[in-house]
C-alpha cells in the first residue's frame, strides 16, 4: 500500500517544517558520502550559510536553522553514519534486486536516513508514516515519482517487518 496523501491522516502530513529538517539532512549526508570533509564542517557549512540551506524554519525568509532542527539534524545524520553499514545490510535484504551500486546515492541517502530515524530516533507511534511520507516527497522532489514508490515500498516493509521501527521508544 502507497503511503500516499491520500491514505494518510491530515496529522502525518510532513508540513514545511518538519520537511525541511529532513531535506537539509538529506543534503548533509548526500555531501558527506560524496567527500572527505567531517560531519562538523559539513553542518557548520550548512547552518552558516542558510540561503544554501532552503531552511526558513518560521517561513520569515531569514532561512535560519533553529537550534532544535539543528539537533535533529545532527543526531540524525550522525544515526545514519555510525550505522551506515547495517542500513545498507537492511536495504540489500529488503530490495535484492537492485544492487547500491546501481541505487541512485541521493535514493540510497534518503532510504539511510529515514530508516535510522524510524529504527533509532523515533518518539512514538505514528511517527513512522510521517518519516515515511517525507522520504517519498523528498526522493520525489529530487529524483522522480518512481524512485519514490521504491523508497515507499522499501519504507513500508521496514515498518512491516521491524514493528519496533513504529515505535521505537516502546523498546
């Protein structure tokens, strides 16, 4: 089942800001698995220039990067770094027929992403459909509508197969 819109309540909709966030984290780690530079530089980078960043937490135009969607970032990008190598054992079982090699890295950083804060980051049940939701709109806005039925195809198996994806904090 498509995680769509359509299907989903008003209150797992990602609006602006919770999208932004995630789409900043996205170019983060998509910078960081394309260069040798750190996880400081990269985000210091990011947040010193908020016009690169398209972050307008508050929608005032000043592109700043609130303090608590700094955290988020950071923890979150730094979730998916310290478990790069078990993400991606987790996306090879969960879509065999395409190899990371062929996976575009910006479907692959999404995929890192999401399922790093469903599997180590999430505050509660429903939160799943929301990281879910912004996964597809981001990999849709940046590369195309079928590579986000991918991402939600892979995204809804994780929630499907890993029940503790939808709740982590019951753990």
């Amino acid at each position: 089942m498509l995680l769509s819109p359509t299907y989903l309540p008003k209150d797992c909709m990602p609006t602006k800001a919770r999208l932004k966030p995630r789409t900043l984290a996205v170019r983060v780690l998509y910078e960081l698995s394309q260069t040798d530079h750190t996880i400081d530089a990269v985000l210091a980078n990011h947040f010193a220039y908020p016009r690169l960043s398209d972050t307008d937490d508050d929608d005032d135009g000043s592109g700043v990067v609130s303090p608590q969607h700094q955290e988020f970032i950071r923890t979150l990008v730094t979730a998916a770094l310290n478990n790069r190598h078990t993400l991606d054992a987790l996306i090879i079982d969960l879509a065999p027929n395409v190899p990371l090699s062929d996976m575009p890295l910006l479907q692959r950083v999404v995929l890192q992403l999401a399922i790093a804060e469903m599997r180590y980051m999430g505050q509660g049940r429903g939160d799943y459909k929301l990281i879910i939701n912004a996964a597809v709109e981001i990999t849709r806005a940046y590369v195309g509508d079928t590579p986000a039925r991918f991402v939600n195809g892979v995204l809804g198996t994780v929630a499907l197969r890993y029940p503790e994806s939808r709740n982590p904090s019951a753990r």
